[in-house]
C-alpha cells in the first residue's frame, strides 16, 4: 500500500487539528477450546487463553503509535460468544467466567473485553438462559466486561420472550449499578443482525466463522469530516457534499487499514476488518451532529435530520469501499446520544426526542445508542422501544441495536454525567403510553417475507 507525500501531511494534519484516531484496536480471540465440564477450569482455560495471545496487544498499539504518529484510543478483546463456550460445563450461574475474562483484562491492560454474549433469536439454549439470567451480577461485578445478545435477525424474525426478559435484565442491571449511575447498563446491548466482526464494545464479539485470532480495527473521523465540509462551504449542493464526504471517508480507510495490518503483523495474527463507523466523542469538534447541522439542519433533530444522516452514511460506506476490500464490521455513522456533545445539546434544547432518534436509526450504521431513560421506566415500555428498534433492523435488513439505560432517582430532563468517552447525558421521556398487553403476549414475530432469498 503506497502513500503519497502529500496524503501523509494531509493525514498528519487530521490528526492534529480534526480529532482524527484509530479508536480501537480490538483483538478477537477464539474460547471453543475452552469449553470444559467443569466451570472452574472453563475459567482457568478461558483466563489463560486470553492473556496469552492478549499480553502484548497495547504494547504493540503503543509501538505503532510511536512509529507512525497515529494516535490509538482504545485497546480491547473480542471472543467467542460465552454462551457457545459455557455450555459444555452446564452451570446455571455464569459470573464466574465474566470475572475470569475481567481479571484477563486487566492483566493485559485493555479497556474493555467483549464476548459475554449469546444469540437467541429463535429461543434459549440452557446455556443462553444461564448467560441471560448472570448478566446483572456479571456487569455489577467487573469492570470491563461487556455483554451483547441477538435478539432478532431478518432471516429469523424477534424472539419477543427475550426481548421481554432482556428489558427486566436491564432494569436490574441498572439497580444493581445505581451508586454508578446505572453505568452497567453501558456494558449491554441488545442487537438486531448482529455483525460477527464489530470492534466497538459494547457489542464487541467474534463470531464462530472467523480465525482463531484476528485483529479488527475501529477508525473515528467526525472532526475530519466536519472539518472538510466546513471548507467546502454551504452554498455547494448535495452532490458535492457527498462527494466530499466519500473522498474523506476514503483517506480515513486507506490510514485504518494501515494500522490494522501493521497491528497484525506484529501479533503474528491475520488482519480481520476495517470498521469506519464515525463515533463521535463528547470533545468539541468530535461530534455527529455537528456534521448533520453543517449538512444543512438548524439542530439535529429538526426535520430533515433523517436524511442528512442517510446521505452522510451512504458516502461513508461508498468512500470506504473504495479504499479497502477489508471494511466490515458496522461501518456508518453513530450516533450515541451521551457521547456526542452536539446531541446531548440538542436533547437539551429540546430539538431531538427520542421517537425522531428512532427514525434516525433507519438509516445510520447502528441504533438506539447511550440513551438515557428515567429509572423508574416499566420494563413493558423499555421492551417496547427495543422491540421496535428490532423490528427497523429486521424488516430493513440492517443491523440495528439499543443500548438503554435507565437511570436510578432520575426524571425526565434531568442531567447525568458518567465521564470519559461516556460522557452526559439527558435523561429522556419515553411517554406515559405502555406497551404492556404487547409485552405480555410473548412469543416470536416470524422473519419478513422478504427474508426468504434462496
């Protein structure tokens, strides 16, 4: 891959001035070989395994750091979906393999390690229900550990039954957080066609089809484009806007692939994707929404919030494609709510309500992200909203997700601040509509017909 004199000072001026980074480096780790009918050597195994192949990963993101000037954020573990590795053992009571993988963690210094997953969009395996039911314990007990579950997919429609079961888990999760802020609730998301190869936690994990490790690399460029359609002024039209989106989102992919494969060459492991998803931060000039306000809305929120996101997403993909065969993972824009300080401003001036962030999750790369809710919230109603981010994902063939946090002795306007990359949020009105004779049905929504292609 040959760089240019100018694309390099062009990229170091990124990184200088426009907020440019690698937001993480994710390291996924293949647990099947761990599996064992004893839980307490399924945790020896798995802590083990993951310290051996993890022990130098920010080590080696710090040399790349160092020899090439590019800045890496994060440095986080991805593994197997606990759920396929703790069947073996038949434990009812799952904390104690969360706590091996934080403890794993820790010693190799990363951020975050995703992986305490399961999949049951069609129903529960004895060992999906035994991740499902350890989950609040498990995030109240470690602090790096995320979990995710599947809950829908276009090919096998929304398992309603754990989508109610996922809203109680979640309310519990948040009470046995609360002197945190309910901040447990960060570490869980709920995911609609979920993709097997996303760096970003908290839905990080590695699907059962990729290698036995593999590096995955997470780019974050709102300031850089913020920045380009600044200069490109607000008297140009859409198509050039476009334009100068893709041929940013370009130069981003071309540096997030080089990053990537240097990290894997010196893991002595295979370079897995490149995932270009804008994730804004709540620094000044890092923000999403800024983007979409210089797109041409007065405050994210306002009509046409919608499409200025799809139009910004599409040019994302399309810059990205063009720059590497290796773009997987998410790959869009984000837009979680408590870590973009454009939209917790505009959540603040009452601009973005919760119903239109939904309509923007149709098209952005992702859903529901960061979205605070009062933490008495009934579970009938924080299923509703899931189940209706599932059906977006589900019927649109797209990944979508919901990260949902109900905070404890909070209301509706009310401010919370949990710091760092997680920044402030708003906590928002869900209405004072329910859901309840919807959530009481149970059952599954069958796949849409337009899931049946072979």
């Amino acid at each position: 891959m040959a760089f240019t004199d100018h694309e390099i000072l062009e990229t170091v001026r990124m990184f200088e001035l426009e907020t440019l980074d690698i937001r993480t480096t994710t390291l996924g780790i293949n647990l099947l070989d761990c599996a064992d009918p004893d839980l307490e050597a399924t945790c020896e195994k798995i802590y083990a395994k993951i310290v051996h192949h993890g022990r130098n990963l920010v080590a080696i993101a710090d040399s790349i750091t160092a020899d090439y000037g590019i800045p890496i954020v994060n440095k986080r573990i991805a593994t197997t979906p606990i759920a396929l590795v703790a069947a073996a053992c038949g434990s009812r009571d799952l904390v104690p393999i969360a706590r091996a993988m934080d403890a794993a963690a820790r010693e190799c210094g990363v951020d975050f390690i995703g992986g305490f997953t399961a999949y049951v969009y069609k129903g529960f395996s004895n060992a999906d229900r035994a991740l499902f039911e350890s989950i609040p314990q498990a995030l109240a007990q470690t602090e790096r550990v995320c979990s995710s579950i599947a809950l829908a997919s276009t090919r096998a429609g929304i398992n309603m039954d754990a989508t109610a079961r996922f809203a109680e888990i979640v309310l519990e999760t948040a009470r046995l957080t609360q002197d945190r802020g309910g901040l447990g609730c960060a570490k869980l998301v709920c995911f609609a066609n979920a993709v097997e190869d996303n760096p970003f936690v908290a839905g990080a994990h590695l699907g059962v089809g990729e290698a036995e490790t593999v590096i995955n690399v997470g780019v974050s460029g709102p300031g850089v484009v913020r920045s380009a359609l600044a200069r490109l002024g607000r008297d140009a039209d859409l198509l050039a806007v476009a334009e100068t989106v893709k041929r940013t989102a370009f130069k981003i992919t071309r540096m997030g692939e080089l990053v990537g494969r240097e990290a894997a060459r010196r893991m002595g492991t295979t370079f897995g994707i490149v995932d270009i998803s804008l994730a804004p931060t709540p620094a000044l000039g890092d923000s999403v929404s800024d983007i979409l306000e210089l797109i041409g809305v007065d405050r994210t929120g306002a009509p046409g919030t919608t499409v200025a996101l799809a139009l910004l997403t599409d040019a994302v993909k399309k810059g990205g494609a063009m720059a590497s065969s290796s773009v997987g993972g998410l790959s869009g824009a984000f837009i979680p709510v408590s870590e973009d300080s454009g939209m917790i401003e505009a959540v603040r001036c009452g601009a973005l309500s919760l119903a239109k962030l939904e309509a923007m999750t149709s098209v952005c790369s992702v859903g529901l992200d960061m979205v605070a809710v009062p933490g008495d919230t009934p579970a009938a109603t924080i299923f509703g909203i899931i189940a209706d981010e599932m059906a977006i994902g589900m019927v649109n063939y797209k990944t979508t997700a919901v990260r949902i946090i109900p905070v404890p002795g909070k209301g509706p306007g009310d401010t919370v601040e949990w710091g760092g990359l997680l920044g402030t949020a708003i906590v928002q009105d869900p209405g004072r509509f329910s859901c309840a004779g919807l959530f009481a049905r149970g059952g599954r929504v069958p796949a849409p017909i337009q899931s049946y292609r072979n």
